[in-house]
C-alpha cells in the first residue's frame, strides 16, 4: 500500500475499540473506510470529522454539512452465521483491504466466543473466494505472543495465528499478516505499519510503538551437566488421550522415569491390546486407572480431578495429548469440522487448567502440532487448535505456572501415519515416538514453554512453502526461489508493462522446471511448451499454479494458442491487469450482437421420426446457471445415472465429435461416465472411446451403449452447450420419442457476470470480444431457444424450474421434478455435496467436469438466490434480452431505470436547435448548458442518473454545436445570442414553472448571465467548473481584433481525420476517464464525413472563437454579475482540474460567498470523469 493513494477498508471492529480507533485514523487520512460489528452489540454509526475547509470536499455517502466535512463509514451488524450478509458486504464496501480486530473474549464457550473468532474469518475468506472478490486480509490479535517474559498472554488470539499461517498456503492472494499489538490503545505506528509494511513480512508484534518480526529458529538441548530426570513414584500423573497411542508411549516413559500411579483419561474403553499392555504394567506394581470421559466436558472431568483427589496420591503432572484430525481445506471448512477438532484441545486444556490450579504441579505438557508451527494445507482446524495451545503454554508461563507445548512432527504412530505420504513429499520425516518422547525430561529442564520437535529436509520443504522470513534461518532461499514465491506481490507493484512481462517470463521458467524435473537455465524464453514434452496433464498442473500464483482463471485452450513462454508471459500480463481491475476488459464490440429480432409467433409443431424409445433426461441451460448442482442432485437418485457433460447431441458420429472436442476439457465427461458405468480405469475409458472413433459410431448408437450400461435407470445428459443452437434440440427429438426436458433458468445479471468473472470468452477462442455482451447473448439464446422448443414439442415433456427457486426450496422443487419424471422423491437429493458423484476431474490435476467452483462448498448455498442483487454489470441489456427476462418473472433494476435519449429539433430565433432529453417530462426539468465545442449528448451520463433521481433533463446543443443549425455565413458566434438561445428554450419547454440550470464550462457564463437577467425562472443554479472572461490586454487587444476580423474573412478550414475511431481515440486524450463505448458514440455525433475522411461538425469559427472570445462581456463587470446573483446556487469544481489558473480561482472565490462551493473527484470535465458524483452531489444540495 502506498500511503499517497486512497484505499478502501473494511474492519471488523472489536469490542475494545480497537478497530473504531483505527477506522478514524484511516479515514482521517482520506481512506475510505467500512466498518462491521457483530449483530447485537447496537453501537451508533460513527462520524469523524476534517478540519475546516474552504471548499466542501464531497464523497458519496458522506453527511453534509455547510461549514464542515462529515465522513461517515458505511456500518454493517454482522450475523456471523448468516453467509449471504458476508457476500452483502463486500459487495456494498469493495475493500481492497480487511483489517479483523474482532480480538476473542476471555470466554470458554466455543460457541459463543465462535471458535476463538476462527469462524468469521472463514466464513470470510469463503465468501472471497466464492466471489472472486480480492481484498488483503490482516488479523490483528492482542498479547497472544509473546515477546519478553513480562508481559501476560491472552491465548485467545493464538488460534487466529494458526488460521493466518494456513490462510498464507492456501489463499496467498488473500493474504496481508497478523500483528499482534500489546495493550487496549492502537500503537502509534500501526497506521503506517498497516500502510508501509515489509510485503514479506507477515507476522509481527508491535511493543512499545516497536515492530517485531517473528522467526522460527534451531534449538539445541543443553542438560549435559544437569541431573538425570525422574518422577516422584508418591505422586499421580493425568495423560488425556491416555489410551490413544501417543497417550501410551508417553504412559509408557512415566513409568520409566519412575512413576508409580497413572491416570488414563479416555472417551472409550481399552481395546484389547492395550487391555494387555496395562495389565503387563499393573504386574510392575504400577497403579493404572482408567477414567472414561470427556476432556472438553467440564462437569465430567470435574468429577474425575474429585475422584483423583480422594483417592490418588497428589496430581503432580498433566500431558494433553487428547486430539482428533477432520481435515478439510478453508473453502470447504464447517462449523461443525471446526467444533470437533478444536473442542477436545482448546476446551480440554481450558478445563484442566482450572481443575489443576489447586495443585502444585511439575509440569503441564501439552501436545501441539508442526500444523501450528507453520501452517498444513488443509488442516486450518488443526493449526488453530494447536496454535491455541501454543499461546497457552506462553499464558501459563506469565502466571508462574508450569508449561510446555511440543509442536510434534510426523510421529510414526497414531493419526499422522494416514498422512506421511504427502509430508514425505512435503519434506517432513517420519520420527520415532518412542525416541521422541524420550525427550520430554531434556526439554522440562530447558524451561521453554515451546518447542518442536521435527525431522524435515529443509532443502526438499523450500519447494513446497513459499519463501518467507520467518523461514529463513532453516531454509535455504535462493534469488530466483525468493522471486516466485512473491510473484503476485511483484507483479502488483510493477506497472511497467515490460518489466511485468520478464518477471512473468522468469516466473514460468521457474515452474515449468519444477514440474519437468530440469534445471531452469535449461529453459528459454523462446521455448514452446509442447518442444519441452509438457503433456495435457503437466498443462493442467502449470493451470493450476498459475490460478493460485497469479489468482486468475485460466483454461488449456489460452496456454496452447501461445506455447512459447515469452507470447505466454506477455498474454499472462495482459490478463493479469483486468483480472485485478488495473484496465477494463469491456472493449467496444467489432461487431453488433448477435441477438437479432424474432417475430413473436407461435412455432408450428413438428413431425419427428425417433428411433429410440428408451426414456432419457436432458438438462437444458445457459451456463452458468448452476446445471452442476441440479445434475449432481439427481446422481444421488437411484432410479437415475446423471454423469457430467456428454456433449454428444450436437454431433452425428464420433469422429465428427471427435474433430470438433479435439485436445478439449470437454471429452473428459464422457471419459467420466463410462468409469462409473463400467467400473473401470480412465485409460479403459478412453481405450473404448477410441474404439467407437475408430468404427465411427452414430451419436444415436453410442447413446443406445450408455442406455445400456444404466441397467434400467434412466440416463441425465446435462451439457449446458445443446440449449444454444435449435438445431441441437431438434436432434434429442430426431432421436428419442421418451425425452424429457429439464429447462433450468437463472437470473441474467447472475449468470453473465459470473460468465464475465470465470473468463469463460476464453474457452470460445473470440479475438477482442467483450465477454459480457458474449455472455448476454448466450444466455439470451440459450433460454430463447428452448423457450421455442417447448412450443414444438408436446407440452408435458419439458418442466422449467428456476434456479433462485432451487437453492432456496430444494425440496419443494426436487418433488417437483421427481413427479415431473415419474419418479419417488429421494431425500438424498438435498445432500448433492455427500457421497461420490462424479464432481472430480479425471486425475489430480485435472479441473472438474463442469462447475469449476461447485466443490469450493459444502451444501446447499440459498444466498446465490439472491446474489444478482449487488450486480452491477457494465452494459445495458439488449431490449430482446430484457423482454425474455421479464417473462421469467426477473426483475432487472440495472435495466427498468435507464431512460433512452430523445432528440427533437426546437426552432429558436430561425435556427434548428437539436435538443437531447432523458427521464419523464413531469418531473422537475433541469436544463444543461454544455461548453465550447462540446455537445448535449457529452452530457448523457449525467443525465441518466439525474433522470433516475426523478429530473426531466434537456441538454440542447448550442447553436452551431453537435447537430443544431449553424449561423449563417460571415455571422460570428456573439455571447448574448447563447443566452437569447437559452431564453426561448427555457419558454419554450417552461413557460410557467421555474427549472434548474447547470452550465459547464463556457456555459456557466451562458447559465450565469441568464440567471441575472431571468432570476424569477431559475430554481437552483449549478456552475460546474466555471471559468470568467479573459482579462483586457490592452494593445493586445486591437491585435486579437486584427486575427479575428482575418478569420471571419478566411474561416479556417476543420482537421481532417481518417476515421471516427481516430476521433474517438482523441476524445480520450484530452479526457482519459471516457470509455471506448461512449467515445465513439459522441464522436460519431459531432463528426461528418468529407473527402478523405471525417470531420467535425461544429462550425469552424467556434474553434477560432470569433465573436465568443472579443464579443464576450469584460472581465470585471462579469465578476460584479457572478456578486450580485439572486439564484440559489452551487459551485461544483473537479479535484484534479488545471483548467483555472490560481488568479482566476482566487477571482472566483471573492465574489462566490453566499453559494455553496464543492469538489468532487474528477478535472475539468466531470461529466466524464466522474457522472455520478454530479449527479449525487445534486441530489443531496436540492
């Protein structure tokens, strides 16, 4: 972050006031800041204040007042376990970046504290991640680490440090650190940390107003000279998980060490093994009691700590080695996963602190986790129950109470055997738990409260974790190594579009070696991908790294149309700036879309001649309009085989299809299905594929097969590709004379904006296209050739269900469609994300058939209902588009409130003036006077959201302007003739009622004069950018007279410019805000077309200002003029305009007194820098 620039926040504000501390600073500093509280808490909105300003600096949503500047935040009250209010927020704040302040109570319900604020978090990045919003996440926590031996921990926080540590593996792109502060007040420098932070540093404490980096560091045990360890055979030790086997291998050293009473805590009961091992013990003389309980469970270990107390020797020594593992990775973490893993550790260590404060313990030893110490892919759970653990040991510790958390690695016992594979490949080593526990008296006598215990091959864990400081003194790091590791941070710190190309260059080198297993100097720039023998699946891992290294959505097809790195790297730039918002990628369309008007008839039925009679479901839809969910629910029905996308009904043999899909995603639903069918390998699969190429089967006789191979279920062929040509639907009907139709629809704004997100234009291979009007016109044919499908076929055969309607009433619907295809509902339809149901891809690193994102949840997601709500798509539908929404019943906000522009000739003073209006012609009028040169129609942005605010807008184009009539010849331009023009409309379209005036520009003084001669018809004057006359030169003068008069006798001739395309792109020069779309719009207004090419259409003694520039009123006298205004009015100036020099501003300032002055974001010309802080900023003023 740069602390020059204004960033958008979102804090999650705690109950200390931490976090309404920090907003206040931050938006003093200009930031625009949200802030969220959890539900219930019912604090009042916050209003900061700036000091007093001369002008009145304006932002939407602020509270205004005349002499001072408000900024309000926008509030939210979090329902943490509401996850459609998640998306609501970050939709309505779009930060770019998260500061989490909710520090954890002192409170030992899990629950209620929700899992040390565990659970917000991931709720949090879910949403992100199911959004594809991007925001950096910082979570700060409060004396949950421990810097010097003083101070006192709160554990709390220490599971948030476990959650970032995962967080910074599995979501980098998220990723901003934690920091944790050291009292209730902010740091002082915790604003310009938060701003100017080291990018690699990610883990910090602040003491002090002093930033601390934490490090991970060898340690070496030093107890050669001190006495041997032993236990008191008089006192009791408590092993929870007692009968577990690390529990038993740490029973088992005790003994050694000299222990005569034991106490095995334990859920269950002894199986017969160690039924055996204990009675082995009991014959040593060894007291063995076995206390079946819970450890998290507060009245029954309480029992059992009453029970140890009356008839146990005292309690001398606890080991917490109680845990379970149900990993899964944060986009599918539940509360639930959440609730099993963390209770037995963090509850259980709670209750055994309280129980054991009575006695004088020698040790409390608690089993934590190498997932703690630095983070495990999909154990977030674990890592947060450990790194609780750790800060509980440091918490312990600051109350003179004894403590030690070992962070274990691959022990070669218990639950850490399921995973030593992948750790092996990771680079952890199995270790010995016998070995390793006979280590437990060395590190008692060390008097650390943490340390680890690891066998890794630093070497072989420097390819599998990011590079990092905290890291460094244990792997060695190499610069090219440090260079991938921070490659999204580089790329968004390097805006030299060379620059970003060579970083990625080397970048893609770097991971193309790793997976060929080369050394990376053996790679060039100049090498394809397909030369250096990467296959499919070697593609799909290097996809797979780009999508998280680069956070962006990549398909096969982009990397094999540029295979060497260099076209790869410079493509891979390109993208990477509209994937993060840095360049638009709605580009004006080479062509007009394909929708095309259709006569509104009833089509004709049609006679078919099917040669199967087997029943078959379609599901027929646009995509993105969740066909893999419904598809997935009904492969739980066991009456029905609903397999990914078949994607045959298109063609009519296999080697057609086979031509067409070749090297495509799209063949391996096939593949998919015939393993399910048949029970075999994907190499089988593809064998008998290849087989039906080789004869060249008939679509209709490779259908009959898998018919087959249902053994009377009924087969569901979902390939959201059939719905887009009519031609498609009419082969199901050729075909089958048992077909039915499932027609899934969803909202349109849902639909091509997650079209447009999950960059699916690319899969289409469309040079230059804009994917939303791509995605539109998909949607709008998809849903309209089925819609005419049904008409042709019998009525009964096709069933619309809403996808609004699915998510929302599952069972409703599934009953519905169940009875629709004649089968018994299922209730394990409602479970589509239980069981195996052909969601995976073919191998690892392949994506899954369908819905890239559909496994990234864990049920039914009822807010996707409701999430075309806070879109806001950057085009207008196409009216055939809106039309067919609305006989779905959708409502298109986006849409019902845009006013289409009207131009009509008024004839004023014996000239056609062209004059542009928007909105309804009952609604209060507000005139608009553009400036010099320019055009009504500039304004038309401006007009829009005025005439949604309930203005009747008219903007004329001055005369000899955009389409109005030009003076006749020789005939200057005169000032006074502007304001008469003005007079006659304003009569004209308002004889009797006042109207509102914006002038902009050179039409501020067109405005201005008016309003002092008509100040009766005037309700509310805007001056936006006003400028004054120029001030007399004396002698200059009678010389500007000369030129003048010269060119009223020789107009000069209009430049001549190619194209309009040219003219467009020079309108961008001088007004870089002004989109490709509406560029071209206004320049094909204000151009004609000349010999060799085009030209403008305002007259020529506009550009010379004969007339405008010596007829015009002096300057002083229209100073004296702006003074004694009688109009209520506003001055509206541009933050970044240069237009004005220092003298005329200061001018301006002395006569504006009584009016209310304004900036707003945005130069000279507002109407295109910023159109709806105008209109805003009016709305509020009137």
């Amino acid at each position: 972050m740069a602390d020059n620039q204004t960033q958008s926040f979102l804090i999650f504000a705690d109950k200390q006031g931490l976090g309404e501390k920090l907003a206040r600073d931050l938006t003093l500093a200009g930031n625009q800041v949200s802030v969220v509280y959890e539900k219930g808490e019912n604090q009042s909105p916050l209003i900061y204040h700036r000091e007093k300003q001369d002008n009145l600096s304006i932002n939407q949503g602020n509270t205004l007042l005349a002499d001072d500047v408000l900024v309000r935040e926008k509030i939210f009250y979090l329902d943490v376990d509401n996850r459609q209010q998640y998306e609501e927020i970050i939709s309505s704040a779009l930060p770019r970046h998260i500061i989490y302040t909710w520090s954890s109570q002192e409170n030992n319900n899990l629950k209620e504290n929700n899992y040390l604020q565990c659970l917000p978090v991931i709720n949090l990045l879910q949403t992100l991640t199911n959004t594809q919003k991007y925001a950096k996440l910082w979570l700060i926590t409060q004396r949950s680490q421990q810097v010097n031996n003083e101070e006192k921990i709160n554990p709390d926080g220490g599971g948030l440090w476990g959650l970032g540590k995962v967080i910074a593996l599995e979501h980098p792109e998220y990723w901003g650190g934690m920091i944790d502060i050291d009292s209730d007040n902010i740091p002082l420098n915790l604003f310009n940390y938060l701003l100017n932070h080291p990018q690699q540093e990610t883990m910090t404490a602040i003491r002090n107003n002093f930033p601390y980096y934490c490090r991970l560091q060898r340690k070496s045990l030093t107890v050669n000279n001190k006495k041997d360890f032993s236990l008191d055979s008089k006192s009791s030790y408590l092993i929870t998980g007692g009968l577990g086997a690390l529990g038993l291998v740490s029973a088992n050293y005790l003994i050694k060490q000299g222990a005569k009473n034991l106490i095995l805590l334990s859920r269950s009961q002894p199986n017969g093994e160690t039924q055996q091992k204990i009675k082995q013990w009991q014959q040593q003389g060894i007291n063995i009691t076995i206390s079946q309980g819970d450890v998290n469970q507060l009245d029954s270990l309480t029992e059992i700590f009453q029970h140890l107390k009356n008839n146990l020797p005292p309690l001398k020594g606890i080991i917490h080695s109680a845990g379970v593992l149900d990993d899964g990775v944060i986009a599918s973490m539940t509360e639930e996963k959440l609730n099993k893993v963390i209770s037995a550790k963090v509850m259980g260590v709670n209750n055994l602190h309280q129980l054991s404060l009575d006695f004088d313990l020698d040790f409390f030893i608690m089993y934590s986790s190498l997932a703690s110490m630095v983070g495990s892919m999909g154990q977030s759970n674990y890592a947060i129950a450990n790194s609780y653990l750790d800060s509980f040991a440091y918490y312990r510790h600051s109350l003179n109470l004894p403590a030690l958390t070992i962070n274990w690695g691959a022990l070669d016992i218990g639950m850490a055997i399921t995973t030593q594979s992948h750790l092996n490949h990771m680079g952890v080593n199995s270790i010995s738990a016998e070995g390793a526990v006979n280590l437990l008296g060395k590190l008692l006598q060390e008097n650390n409260p943490q340390v680890g215990i690891l066998n890794i091959d630093w070497q072989k864990i420097s390819q599998n974790f990011p590079p990092s400081p905290y890291l460094q003194k244990l792997i060695p790091t190499s610069t090219d190594e440090e260079k991938q590791g921070l490659i999204f941070q580089r790329l968004q710190t390097t805006t030299d579009i060379k620059a970003r190309e060579n970083i990625l260059i080397d970048y893609l080198r770097e991971t193309i070696a790793k997976i060929l297993h080369q050394d990376k100097n053996e790679i060039k720039a100049e090498d394809s991908l397909v030369d250096l023998g990467m296959d499919s699946l070697m593609v799909m891992e290097a996809i797979n790294h780009l999508k998280t290294d680069l956070n962006i959505m990549l398909y096969p097809r982009e990397i094999y149309e540029r295979p060497q790195l260099f076209a790869l790297a410079s493509y891979l730039a390109d993208e990477f700036a509209v994937s993060h918002g840095e360049k638009t990628a709605v580009k004006p369309s080479t062509q007009s879309l394909i929708i095309t008007p259709e006569e509104d008839k009833t089509e004709e039925k049609i006679t078919f001649n099917p040669t199967n009679h087997q029943p078959i479901v379609f599901i027929l839809s646009s995509p993105r309009s969740g066909s893999t969910l419904l598809r997935v629910m009904l492969a739980s029905h066991p009456q029905l085989v609903s397999p990914p996308e078949l994607h045959l009904l298109p063609f009519a043999t296999m080697q057609e299809r086979q031509t067409e899909l070749a090297s495509s995603h799209l063949q391996e639903g096939l593949v998919r299905a015939l393993m399910e069918l048949k029970s075999i390998t994907v190499a089988q699969s593809e064998d008998l594929i290849n087989q039906w190429i080789e004869e060249n089967l008939t679509i209709g006789e490779v259908y009959e097969i898998l018919q087959s191979f249902c053994q009377n279920r009924i087969l569901v062929d979902k390939s959201p590709t059939y719905a887009n040509s009519k031609e498609t639907l009419f082969n199901a009907e050729k075909t089958f004379s048992q077909a039915k139709y499932i027609h899934l629809v969803r909202h349109p704004y849902a639909v091509i904006e997650s079209f447009a997100r999950m960059r699916m234009d690319k899969l289409l291979a469309l040079k230059d296209a804009n994917p939303y009007e791509i995605a539109e016109n998909i949607w709008y044919q998809s849903n309209q050739n089925t819609s005419k499908f049904h008409q042709v076929i019998d009525n009964n055969k096709l069933l619309t269900v809403v996808y609004e309607n699915l998510v929302t009433n599952p069972e409703k619907e599934l009953q519905n469609i169940c009875n629709f295809l004649e089968i018994d509902f299922d209730k394990s339809l409602l479970n589509p994300y239980e069981g195996e149901r052909m969601t995976g891809g073919l191998y690892q690193q392949s994506m899954s058939v369908g819905d890239p994102n559909f496994n990234t949840r864990n049920k039914i997601d009822s807010s996707l209902a409701t999430q075309w709500q806070n879109i806001k798509l950057p085009i207008l539908l196409n009216p055939l588009t809106i039309q067919l929404a609305e006989k779905f019943n959708y409502n298109l906000p986006q849409e019902s409130q845009l006013f289409e522009v009207e131009e009509s000739y008024v004839k004023i003073r014996d000239l056609d003036i062209c004059v542009c209006t928007w909105g309804n012609k009952n609604n209060p009028i507000m005139f608009i006077i553009h400036g010099i040169l320019d055009q009504g129609m500039a304004w038309e942005k401006v007009a829009q959201k005025l005439a949604q605010k309930g203005y009747y807008v008219i903007a004329p184009d001055l005369r000899g302007h955009g389409k109005s009539q030009h003076n006749g010849m020789g005939c200057a331009y005169n000032l006074l003739d502007f304001v008469a023009d003005l007079d006659c409309l304003i009569n004209h379209f308002s004889a009797e009622n006042k109207v509102n005036l914006l002038g902009h520009s050179f039409g501020s003084m067109i405005a201005s004069i008016y309003v002092n001669t008509r100040a009766e018809k005037i309700e509310q004057l805007y001056l936006v950018e006003p400028i004054l006359p120029a001030e007399s030169k004396g002698e200059k003068d009678l010389e500007s007279f000369t030129s003048q008069l010269d060119y009223l006798l020789n107009i000069p001739a209009l430049p001549v410019y190619d194209s309009v395309a040219t003219v467009a792109q020079r309108l961008q020069k001088t007004s870089p805000n002004l989109d490709d779309d509406f560029a071209l719009k206004l320049a094909t207004r204000m151009t004609k077309s000349v010999e060799n090419g085009v030209t403008f259409t305002y007259s020529p003694l506009l550009a010379t200002r004969v007339g405008v520039g010596f007829n015009t009123i002096p300057r002083h006298q229209y100073l004296q003029l702006l003074a004694r205004r009688r109009a209520p009015s506003t001055v509206i100036y541009g933050s970044q305009s240069n237009f004005n020099r220092p003298e005329d501003l200061l001018a301006q300032k002395q006569v504006f007194v009584k009016e209310q002055i304004c900036t707003i974001e945005g130069g000279h010309n507002l109407h295109f820098d910023n159109p709806e802080g105008v209109a805003e900023l009016i709305k509020l003023l009137t």
